[in-house]
C-alpha cells in the first residue's frame, strides 16, 4: 500500500530540517560573540598546525608564535569583514540542497507509484515485451514479472518530461493536470541538472523553491488521488479523503 500522507511526511521534514538550518544561520549571523567564537576556532587551527609543523624547531616555533600574536587582530578584522559573503554563500548552498531533496524525494515518489501501479496491474506492461525462453522457465512467475515491472520504471525515468507525461495519461490513465504542469516540471528538473552538472555555485532564489515545492507537492498528490480510484488496493490517500472529490480528478 502506497501511502500520500508518507510522502507528505517526507516533504514537510526536508522543509523543517532547512528551516531550522537558516535559522540557525540567521542566528550565527546576528551574534558577535559566535562570530567571534568561529574566527577563534579558525585562528586556534592555524596555531595548531604551527606548532605540530615547527615542535622540533624551538627557535622557529617562537618566531612564528610570536608572529601570529602580531597579525592575529589583522587577520580577525579580515575574516569577520568576510562573514557575510560567507554567510550568503551558505544560504545558497542551503537553498540548492533543499531544492535537489524535493526533486529527489519527488522522482523516487513517481517511480513508486508507477511499480505499485504496474504491481496491481501487470498486464498494463508492454505485451510485446519479448523475454528470453530460458528466463522464462528458470525463474518463478512473480519475480518475473516484478523483474519486468523495475526494467520499465527504470526506462520511464530516463525518458523526457513529454514522454513521462504521455506514458501516466495514455498508459497509467493518470492525468498531469491536462500536461499543463510540464513547463514548470520541465524548468525544476532543468535547474536541478545544472547545479549537478553545469554549475555547482548556481544561485537559486526563494522564488525557484517555492517552484519546486509547488511541482513535487501537486504531481504527487495528484497522482495518489486518482491512483487511489483506479487501483484501490494498492494506494491511500488521507485518511477521510472524500470518494467523490478522488474520483472529479479523473478524466474518464
């Protein structure tokens, strides 16, 4: 049984963790005493290294000691003048890994629901499908055909987002919104493949998450719901959810 509301749980955890990490950021930001604290910690690991490269070399250690007392107010001047380019840094580093969780989270939740489709109506996958006589014989029939079952999810999730679309309405009879959502999921997983594999210090703005969480909130649910009418055994939606309102979302 594939659950929405496990899904959901999903989605509103990586909001939370995100969250908590820009206030905590926030937070840093705003007190001197912790920006004081990490430029400290930065300026002990220098002293440290100091010492363990020069601790045979007493004259040397000295010298290098007490230069490090001369240019430490320098150097704490110099790193606390770069906390808040640093601090913008992080929060875009926030922002893309909250941005590639939700695409993440939200292709793993389609491919589920695809095998638990196709594992409550395997005679929706491809009957032209030719499978080796020997396969046949040597194998049991149910892990045959969940076998059968990931080489199509796998195949699906290489395709386009104009094939995904056509393949859940035509085959699935899962309905994307009428394929009027595929500019917006086609822009959300655009974005994520050039932080990945393009440009990894990409900027993405409050405006390209709030995108992404409008994407992997709707597919999803709308999926679910019609799922949920469709192949009733196999899919739940929230507890109470009215049958009639499941079943407006169908196109029959």
């Amino acid at each position: 049984m594939l659950s929405w509301e496990e899904y959901f749980d999903r989605i509103v955890s990586v909001q939370l963790q995100f969250d908590l990490a820009r206030k905590a950021l926030a937070s840093f930001q705003d007190k001197p005493e912790a920006v004081e604290r990490y430029i400290e910690g930065e300026l002990e690991e220098v002293r440290k290294s100091i010492i363990k490269e020069n601790e045979d070399q007493t004259d040397q250690l000295k010298q290098h000691l007490a230069f490090m007392r001369e240019m430490t107010e320098s150097y704490f001047n110099s790193v606390k003048a770069s906390i808040p380019a640093r601090v913008a840094e992080v929060e875009n580093r926030l922002n893309q890994n909250e941005f590639i969780s939700l695409v993440t989270l939200f292709e793993g939740f389609i491919k589920d629901i695809h095998r638990q489709v196709l594992r409550q109506k395997p005679e929706l996958l491809r009957a032209d499908r030719q499978i080796p006589l020997g396969k046949v014989i040597a194998i049991e029939k149910e892990k045959l055909i969940e076998e059968e079952i990931e080489r199509e999810v796998q195949n699906l999730d290489r395709k386009n987002v104009e094939e995904k679309v056509k393949y859940f309405r035509e085959r699935l009879r899962i309905d994307w919104f009428d394929g009027t959502i595929v500019p917006l999921l086609a822009r959300v997983l655009e974005l994520r493949n050039v932080i990945l594999h393009v440009d990894p210090n990409k900027k993405i703005e409050e405006l390209d998450i709030g995108l992404a969480n409008t994407v992997c909130f709707t597919i999803p649910w709308v999926s679910v719901a019609q799922a949920a009418v469709l192949y009733p055994s196999g899919f739940k939606m929230i507890e109470g959810l009215d049958e009639g309102k499941a079943k407006a979302l169908l196109k029959q």
